[in-house]
C-alpha cells in the first residue's frame, strides 16, 4: 500500500492501529492524508477483525487543513467533497468495524472522520466543533448526513450557527462518543472494545456495519423485512449454530458475567 508519512498503519494480531500522524499541524487533514485513509480501509490486511483510529499528539484532528485549501470552480469543488465521501465510505462500510479513539481537538473534519466510525472512545480532553459555520463554507465530508443521526438536526444546526463547542462530557451525552474515559487511557479502552468487537461471529459484525443502516434508513416495512432477512441468514450459520450449542451447555458466559 502506498502510505503517506502522515498516517502510521500497524497490524498487531486481529486489530490494525491507523494512527493520524500530522501533531505539527494538530493532525489537521489534507489531500493526502484523506487518500491515504481510503487506501488503508480499501486494503484491511487479512486476519484483521477491528481497526483502531486515533491520533498523534495533542489532538485527534483539528480538521481541514485550511492552509492547503485552494480557490476551486465548482466541479472541482463537487469533486473534492465527493472524494471525501468515497474514503469515509470505506471505514463506514468497510471490511471490519472501527473504533475511533479521540482526544482534545475532534473538530470539523476531524469530527466527520469520527462519525464514520462505529465506535466513538473520547479522552475527557476532547471538544467537538464544527467551525465551518463561522468560515462561510460548509460541511463538505459526510457530517451533513451522518451527524444528525448521531446527536440530532437540531443540534448540528446550533454548532453550525452558533460556532459551539461541546466537551467530552456534553458529547457522550449526546450521542458524538459512546464512551468517556480519563486523559491518556482512550487507546486502552479502544484496545479493550476492539478485542470484544474482534470475537464477534464475522456475519453479525457484517450486519451491524452494513445492514442496521440500511434498516434505519428505509420505511418499517422494509425495515422489518431486512431484520428478518438477517436474522434468519446470520442464524444458519454454522457458527452461530456452534456459539447457541456452547450457550444452552454452559460453556458461554451470561449476560453481566
């Protein structure tokens, strides 16, 4: 794979670490380095179950990299966005499920790298922005779409307009993380989720990134008609078979032991 220095890629059993490696800029995202997490997420290696992102330094990311931005027409602006989407595609409907892990900054386009991950693990350092409201432009990687479903229109909006901040602990109230831990410990936990996400039988984890979306995104019917369809296909497998045998002949371990 064709790796920019800007990120840091280590595979370490069934969990690859995708590190941001930009502290100089606060981890701040250009061309290249949005590229090169399209490349990372098209090419899991195999034996990889979970990914881990996080951040160098200071900070998780303080966005777009401003200082590269450049005078486009407008297709070259519809294209550059559009560049955006297919690289967050691949971590949201990728191959394997994605924790993110953020500390201090997780702003603008940082924050819509987050929201494409299935996993949101926040240092109590952490704050949300999306500044992009006060600069006169607008979200242009996926925050439009995916933040709403997070914390709400109503919310997004108020960032946008009003230019607010949100800590760590306003955030995992809210819906922007699902877990808020001390300063220094988000790579643990994250470590700690991604090996539960790893044991996982592979067609739920498959359902949980590709379908649950799908489901939520669709009318009840149709809804309703895909749960049923995955319920039936993800149970047939043999080993869902094999862990439902291990349940019923107390092998597997209940439900808060």
């Amino acid at each position: 794979m064709n790796i920019p220095q800007s990120l840091t890629v280590e595979q370490k059993d069934e969990i690859l670490f995708v590190k941001i490696n930009r502290p100089e800029k606060r981890n701040a995202i250009n061309d290249e380095l949005i590229l090169g997490i399209e490349t990372v997420f098209s090419n899991i290696p195999e034996g990889v179950k979970c990914a881990i992102i996080y951040g160098e330094g200071k900070h998780f990311s303080a966005g777009l990299d401003l200082s590269e931005l450049k005078e486009r027409d407008i297709v070259e602006g519809l294209n550059h966005s559009r560049m955006w989407h297919r690289a967050l595609e691949k971590v949201q409907f990728g191959k394997v499920p994605v924790v993110a892990v953020v500390h201090g900054a997780c702003v603008g386009g940082g924050l819509e790298i987050a929201s494409a991950c299935h996993i949101r693990v926040a240092e109590q350092t952490t704050f949300y922005a999306l500044p992009e409201g006060q600069r006169g432009i607008f979200v242009g990687g996926g925050a439009s779409v995916r933040l709403p479903k997070l914390i709400g229109m109503a919310r997004m909006t108020d960032m946008m307009l009003t230019g607010r901040v949100i800590t760590a602990e306003e955030g995992v109230l809210v819906g922007l993380s699902q877990y808020l831990v001390s300063e220094g410990s988000g790579l643990e936990k994250g470590v700690e989720l991604a090996k539960k996400i790893a044991s996982n039988a592979g067609m739920t984890n498959y359902a949980l990134m590709h379908v649950l979306p799908r489901i939520v995104d669709s009318g009840q019917s149709e809804g309703l008609m895909l749960e049923s369809l995955m319920a039936t296909i993800s149970s047939s497998t043999p080993e869902a078979q094999g862990r439902l045998r291990d349940f019923l002949e107390g092998r597997a371990k209940k439900v808060g032991e």
